[in-house]
C-alpha cells in the first residue's frame, strides 16, 4: 500500500510540475497532502520549520550581498580567470562554480554565470556541453558542501543529538564534493566531439557574425567593474560564512548558557546571517526594494515552497507507515548500509529539493543507529539531483548552448548530465565513506 501511495503522490507531483512548472509542482505537490489527510484519515508529519527558516534567511543575506552589486563582482571575478585560461574550461568552469555557489550557499548564483561559459567555450573552438554539463552538475554538488546552505543546516540539526556537528559534516563532504567534481571535469573533458566534426553543429550553424571573437582576451571586453560597496558586501558576506564555519568546527567558541546548553549550529547562522545582512545594508547602500526583488532571495522562497510541497506529503505517508518502513530500512542497513544510499540517490533522481531529501530520509537511517559521519556520506547520495534535466540550470543550460550540444536526450536518460552526475555521484560516495574511516 505504501509503495502505491508513494507512487500516486509522485505522480501528482510529475503532472503538477508539467503542467504549470515550479508552481504546478508546490500546488500540486502540497495539495496531495490533503488527499492523505482528508482522504485516507493519515496525520499529517511536521513541517520542516528549521530547514524553511534557514533557506529564507540565508538567501536574504545573500539577497543583500546581489542588490549591493557582491554577486556581480564574484561573477566578473569568476568571468577573467575563466576567459583568460579558456583552454581550460571545462575543468575551470565547474571549479569556479563549486566556489560560488558553495560560499552562496545557493545554485541560483550559477544563473547568469552560464551564458559566460557558453561564450568562452564557443568562442575558442571547445564543444558548449562539455563545460555546461560539467558546471550544472558542479552547482548542485556544491550546495551539499556549503556551511551556509539549508540542505547542509538541516543534516547537522538532525544528526546533532547522535554526535553531528557541522565541522564534522564538513570535514567528510568538502573533500568527497571536490574529488567528485574534478571527476565530472575529467569525465566531460571527452565528452562528445570536438565542434569542427560536431554533426549538430553543422546542421545548426550560427552566423560568423554572432560568434563572441576566439581569443583568451575577449574576457576583459565591456561591463563597468564592481564598486568599492560591491566589493565590502562579498567581504562582510565571506566574514559571515567564515564565522560559521569556525562556530561550528570548534565546539568550545559557541556562547554558553546559564542552564548548560550552547548555541545551536542552525540558529548560530541564522543570527550571523541577519547581522551580515544587516552590515551589507549599511555598508552597501542598496535601492530600496531591491534586495527584496533580488533573484536570489525570489529562488530562496521558490525553494521554500517546493521544500513544505514535496516534504509535507511524503513525511505524512512516512509516519502513517512509520514500523513498516523502518524494519525494511532495518533490514537494509543489516545486510548492505550502501543500499540506503541508493535509496537516497533514486529519491536525489526524482525528488526535487535535497533538503526535503534530508527531512524525509535522514531520520530513518538515525532511527536504524547510523553513526552521524556514516549519515553525512550517505547524504552524499543527493548529488544525483541533475542525472534528469528537470532543474531551472540544467535547462537554461539546454537553451544558452546555441550549437545544440547539450539537450534533454532522445529518450531523457541519454540527456548531457546523466553521465556526468552518476559519475559525480559514485566517486564523492566512495570518497566520503573513506573519510569516515579516517575521521
């Protein structure tokens, strides 16, 4: 029963997203919920309080950081290094990527980050899906890697009371994430052929005169450089996500309280967010309105909503057949704990917001007695989140790529990143239970 009930609610949420996109899927993602409630009588789970706050209050810091012009200069910074060594790409471009959208603690960042890789690839005879693919891919992993993203608060608060913390998380995923984007580099590296033998390419051909001019200089061409307020908010913005950081590697750092308790990872960067964000305002001197309009702060509340939408249905159905469920993991984890990181990896396939993922999932591998450091690996299993290009990157990837290089595929799964995040995806696991050996 629960597998066709799971099933069903999927189903809802894949005709949801198809027919009206990001709001088809909250609309219809939440709303089967009421189907669960209403319909078969089953008590609807918690809300992930923790995780939304989170997501809306780091995203209004790095809201501040983009309407006080931070996010452009990362963006021109990231930009010269990419165009001055465009031989480079497709290992520069995922890297840079990984950077940013880990220091933002966001993908959202990558947006306007993916017509720049287009460009310089093009312009410099590199096939566009090669390092598309390979940063589509990379802005995802980051976000597991990131002290300041929700997915990542959200592992440490729920692994807390077995002995998680945020510099052990960390310690684990940071080096699994890198390796496994060099991996996804490497593997796009060859990827396709090269653009003067490309059979799309010469079915599709652009006008010489729209082609950016080859070259490793055309990156030091037009647009202002940043202000020196653009320039403090990344640094009051970098101070906050080093403060995080440092908090939550040393235990001792944290206030304490009069009844014993220290500060809490989460609620530490909840507080340190508002004061960067505050800092950047007065430093930054943004329009008014602006960092409320900003992009990344709309993406913080897009990710809100898909996050109650998709976890709301799926942790009612969890407590509704809360003992079935855990003597199967029971039994999984007995004869094979990579198991449930399959488990996770298929849900990262199919399930839109890797903090959903950890609010649905973690718990059971806590209830089964998972060590916190075998948890935060077997997290690791959500980077297959781009194997299908149903992201906002992966199809604004899809339309930059003027060649036509990077696509959906023929029949989906033969897609541009399949390849690239099952690869991301096995050596970041492997790598991340070696470290768990070690730590």
């Amino acid at each position: 029963m629960l597998i066709i009930e799971f099933l069903a609610v999927f189903g809802l949420m894949v005709y949801g997203s198809k027919l009206g996109g990001p709001a088809g899927l909250i609309a219809f993602g939440g709303g089967t919920t009421a189907l669960l409630v209403f319909g078969l009588q089953q008590k609807p789970g918690d809300l992930p309080v923790a995780a939304m706050e989170v997501i809306l209050i780091a995203t209004f810091a790095a809201g501040a950081m983009e309407a006080s012009g931070g996010t452009g200069y990362l963006l021109e910074l990231a930009t010269r290094i990419l165009r001055r060594h465009p031989s480079r790409i497709t290992f520069l471009a995922p890297l840079l990527t990984l950077v940013l959208c880990a220091l933002a603690g966001t993908g959202n960042i990558f947006f306007p980050f993916i017509p720049v890789i287009y460009e310089t690839a093009r312009a410099n005879g590199i096939r566009p899906e090669r390092p598309l693919a390979a940063s589509v891919v990379a802005s995802q992993m980051a976000v597991v890697a990131s002290p300041v993203s929700a997915s990542v608060l959200t592992v440490v608060a729920l692994t807390t009371p077995v002995g998680g913390s945020l510099g052990g998380y960390l310690l684990i995923t940071v080096p699994a994430i890198l390796i496994g984007v060099v991996a996804v580099a490497a593997v796009c590296v060859r990827k396709g052929e090269d653009l003067p033998g490309d059979p799309v390419l010469r079915d599709r051909p652009e006008p010489a005169e729209s082609r950016p001019a080859p070259g490793p200089d055309n990156g030091d061409r037009g647009g202002p450089r940043s202000g020196a307020r653009a320039k403090a908010s990344v640094w009051i913005f970098l101070a906050g996500v080093t403060a995080i950081v440092v908090l939550g590697i040393f235990d001792g750092l944290p206030p304490a309280f009069p009844d014993g308790s220290r500060l809490a990872s989460t609620d530490a960067l909840l507080i340190i967010e508002f004061a960067v964000a505050a800092l950047i305002l007065a430093v930054g001197r943004p329009a008014g309105g602006s960092v409320m309009n900003s992009s990344t702060l709309r993406g913080g509340l897009t990710a809100t909503l898909v996050l109650v939408a998709v976890s709301w249905p799926y942790t009612t159905l969890i407590n509704a057949h809360l003992s079935g469920i855990n003597r199967t993991i029971d039994a999984m984890l007995t004869t094979w704990v990579g198991l449930f990181v399959l488990l996770i990896a298929l849900a990262g396939a199919i399930i839109a917001s890797q903090t959903a993922i950890a609010n649905i999932f973690l718990p059971l591998g806590i209830a089964a007695g998972l060590s916190a450091p075998v948890i935060a690996a077997c997290y690791l299993g959500v980077t297959t989140n781009t194997c299908l290009p149903f992201n906002g990157a992966a199809q604004m990837a899809i339309q930059v790529d003027k060649t036509g290089s990077t696509g959906n595929g023929r029949h989906l799964v033969d897609n541009s990143f399949m390849v690239p995040a099952l690869t991301g995806f096995v050596v970041t696991a492997a790598v991340a239970f070696a470290m768990t050996a070690i730590t």
